[in-house]
C-alpha cells in the first residue's frame, strides 16, 4: 500500500478532473500516491453534446467509459460508482451517502480526503450535499479507528476570472489555505477534460480552447479549504503546499 493515500469523493464524472486534476495529476506523478475517487453518479442528467454523441439513455455508460478514461490519464488507481440519480443527491438521507464514504475510507485508508466546498463552486445541489456527506462521514468515525487525517474543500480562489455565463461560487485569497500547483500537470489535465467528450459544451465554457489542445486556459493551481484535522495540536503555518504537511 502507498505511503500517501488520497480519497477523492465527488457527484459527477469529470468532477474530479474540473476541480482536482492538477493536484491528482501531481500526486500521482510526484509523490505516487494512492488515489481513489468516490462518484456517486453516473451523470445521466447532463447533456449528450451537441451534436449528440449518444442518446440520453445511453449517457451514463458513455460518461462511466470517459470517467475511467479521465482517471486513467490523470493516474487515479481506482474508481468506485455509486448509481444514484443525477440532480436528486439531495434526495437521498445524508447518513445513507455518508455510509457509503465512511465503507470507502474503512476500505481505502486515505489520510486525505477531498470533497468539494459547501458551496459546490457551481452551486450543483448535488456538489453541496456530496460535500456535506463527506463531511459527516469523515467526522463520524472514531478517531482511533480513522485514518484521515485532513478533509479538504476543494474551491476556487475569487483572484481567477469568471468563465463566461457561468455561476462560480469562490473563495477569497484570504480564506484558501492550501495551494497545489504544478504547471506539468496541465497538458495531462488538458487530455483528461478531453477525455470527457460528451461534457465538451461544459469544458469549452470554463476551460476555453483546451479542446483544441490550447492549455492556456487550464489553471495551474487547486485552492483548497482546511476543512477538518485529526492531527493533534497541528495549526497552519501561513498557506500549505502539500495536502500531507503535518502528516508522519
């Protein structure tokens, strides 16, 4: 088993990709971390591009295929799909999605766990309630028995531009704690957004001209939220580079 292990729990396919390439891309890359992505639908509700690329009824097994695709790029190790409904997370009772987290965790071990901001960054009801799932889920177990050791909100800093027509939720420089940056990791972000054909209106929008291989777009930094510790007496040092810091 790697050393460091990273739970990334997310509603979507391409979720993790549009929020955390960059840092799964450096995680994997430069520190071979054992990445696991938690999805907790298969995206049915979203749109089959335009021109269609498929029907609706076949879009969730063409967005499953990309999501493997995406996660193989980026070198994410294993990829766990939930079958909830897309857009009705906020249906299901919190403590049922947080016991499908806390079996991950039980399973996969992370000392980190990444889910999104409260405020989802689109504002996606079912980015807010995955976010507050993990949330219970990660602070339920006992801390004995728990090997996370950071929660992370993934976010974005308010210092980034806008996309065009799109509803972003931020975060003030002030506020990020940590930072992941790698300019490397770009072009493999770049072939994973790619990767996720169907959503490429999507892509387009937020990631202009990485469709044609232009990465200029692509921002070379996560912003993440300190969520939750169970380090005792760890406080921050100024902004965090690595999710690991504190962690032995």
């Amino acid at each position: 088993m790697s050393a460091k292990r990273i739970l990334l729990v997310f509603a979507h396919p391409d979720d993790e990709t549009f929020a955390t390439g960059i840092t799964i891309a450096k995680y994997h890359n430069e520190h071979q971390a054992e990445i696991t992505l938690l999805c907790a639908t298969r995206g049915q509700a979203g749109k089959p591009g335009e021109p269609p690329l498929c029907t609706q009824d076949e879009l969730p097994f063409f967005r499953e295929g990309e999501l493997l695709n995406a996660a193989r790029l980026l070198g994410i190790n294993k990829v766990q799909l939930l079958d909830y409904e897309d857009k009705h997370l906020s249906d299901v009772p919190r403590a049922e999605l947080a016991a499908h987290i806390v079996s991950a965790i039980q399973t996969t071990k992370p000392q980190v766990v990444i889910t999104f901001a409260s405020h989802g960054i689109s504002g996606h009801p079912d980015h807010k309630a995955i976010s507050a799932a993990t949330d219970e889920a990660v602070s339920s177990i006992p801390a004995g028995d728990n090997s996370v050791r950071k929660l992370y909100h993934v976010t974005r800093s308010s210092a980034l531009p806008t996309p065009a027509g799109r509803q972003i939720f931020t975060d003030s420089p002030e506020a990020i704690t940590t930072e992941i940056t790698s300019a490397d990791a770009a072009v493999v972000v770049g072939e994973a957004l790619r990767a996720h054909k169907t959503q490429h209106l999507s892509v387009n929008a937020v990631f202009p001209g990485v469709l044609e291989g232009d990465t200029r777009n692509v921002p070379i930094t996560n912003s993440y939220l300190l969520k939750w510790t169970n380090i005792p007496e760890y406080t921050l040092n100024g902004k965090e580079d690595d999710l690991f810091t504190g962690i032995e």
